[in-house]
C-alpha cells in the first residue's frame, strides 16, 4: 500500500504542473520526439527536458534514444492505475450521495404522511 501511494504521489505531482499535462495530452496521440513535444510551449528544450524526466520518474512516460533523436511515449499501464484510484474514490462518493437521495426521499414521504394526518 506504502508503495503504491508514493507512486500515487509522484504520478499526480507530475501531472499538477500544466505544461507536463500538455505533454501527457500530445502523447497520448502517439510517441512524439522531445522537439515535437517542446513546440507548443514557451520554454527551452533543458527545461522540456527536465519536465520529461518528471514524466518518466511518476511512470506516465518512457523514452528512448535512436541517434541524437528521443522519442517519447505514454505508458498507459500508469494512466490506468491512476484511473482506478479515481474511479474507487468516485465509487464510494457515488454511493454515499445515493443514500442521501435515499434518506431524502424517506424524510420527503414521512413529512407528507405527516402533514396528511394532521388534516
């Protein structure tokens, strides 16, 4: 559990800053090189580069090295654990607030029977 949090922690910090989900966003298209990955942001290719390597540490990003080209790609296994982890919380909120429905409706009939007999 310890470790599944700490690469919790490292995935969402990753994805907390917006020029690395802008990143996440153009490879989830396909692999792209770091130069393709760099040109819709206004910043220095070292600086792309050190977002990157937040990428690959969190596990959302693998890269590799042909020549002097990196080329960058989505590891979709992560994605998928940090969409589990959503989808349990939103599970458990989804049922909590279907019982408040519930419990709504049970005051809304016991209020009508109430005010029925007292006519």
């Amino acid at each position: 559990m310890q470790a599944q949090s700490a690469a919790l922690d490292r995935m969402f910090h990753a994805l907390a800053d917006p020029a690395r989900r802008v990143m996440v966003d153009r490879l989830t298209r396909g692999p792209a090189t770091v130069s393709d990955l760099a040109k819709p942001l206004a910043m220095s290719l070292p600086a792309v580069v050190q977002h990157l390597q937040v990428l690959e540490l969190s596990g959302l990003v693998y890269s590799e090295k042909n020549g002097r080209v990196r080329t960058c790609r989505i590891e979709p296994k992560a994605l998928r654990t940090a969409e589990d982890w959503i989808a349990e919380r939103r599970t458990v909120w989804e049922r909590r607030l279907d019982r408040l429905g519930e419990v709504l409706l049970e005051i809304e009939a016991e209020e009508k029977s109430t005010k029925g007999r007292t006519k």
